[in-house]
C-alpha cells in the first residue's frame, strides 16, 4: 500500500488518500474490498458514506425552455470621409457595444454616446475614417 498527499492550499491542511486504513491528519480511506468511504479528521472512527451516493445514474429529462439569447445582429458602419464625430443610425433597438478601426483595421478609442437605443455618437480628438462595429 503506498499513501499519495494533495497539499491543496497552504491554508488548507494536507489530504491523505490511503487504501483501507485510516491514519491522523485528515484522511480518505478508499478500499478495494468494502463498498463505502471513509472520510475523517483527528477522529479515531471515520464518518462513513456509501460509494453507491456517488455513482453517477442515467441522464433526467431535460428542463425547460430557456429564455431567449440576445440578438445576435451586427451592424457596420463605414465613415468613408473623415470626421471628428461619427453620428451612427443602427437601428438595433437596443444599447450595443462599439469598436472603431482605421482604414487598415487598427482598433482605435473614441468617445462613444448613446443618443437612443438606435443611434450612437462616436467622438475623437481629430477627424478619422474607418468602420465602427456594433454588436
């Protein structure tokens, strides 16, 4: 028999998985012969649990339905011309979130403003082209 130790933590003490015997410290007794386990502490008698609780049963039947998963639609906006302020009409109906990119695809900050759950204010510090992703 040979004792394994699984240090989990150091604020947590030390587990001992050991074969059919129990020994100090905290400990789980695992036996090739008896059908439980024994799980104890500084105690001389483990708690003892039948192996059968762990056991794991056929599949229950499914749940319900769940509630429906936000809109996946995207929308793209193509500022051709370059401008300090970007005033996008989406039309999404809803808050999304916003990434602009340069012409070559460079991710870049600007101040971003919802007007309304359709309509987005983007501002930067200098007049730029790009695209702006919302999703």
């Amino acid at each position: 028999m040979t004792d394994q130790a699984i240090i989990l933590t150091d604020d947590l003490p030390e587990i001992v998985l050991e074969t059919g015997c129990v020994s100090g410290g905290t400990t789980l007794v695992l036996s090739d012969d008896l059908p439980w386990i024994g799980i104890g502490t500084q105690d001389p008698e483990p708690q003892m649990l039948m192996l059968e609780q762990f056991f794991v049963g056929p599949p229950g039947a499914d749940g319900p339905q769940g509630l429906p998963g936000r809109d996946a639609t995207t929308f793209t906006w193509d500022q051709a011309s370059a401008s300090n302020i970007w005033a996008i009409a989406h039309n999404l109906g809803r808050f999304p979130g916003v990434t602009t990119v340069d012409p070559f695809g460079a991710v870049f900050e600007g101040t971003v403003s919802y007007v309304d759950a359709n309509n987005v204010r983007v501002e930067f510090n200098a007049a730029v082209n790009g695209k702006a992703y919302l999703n």
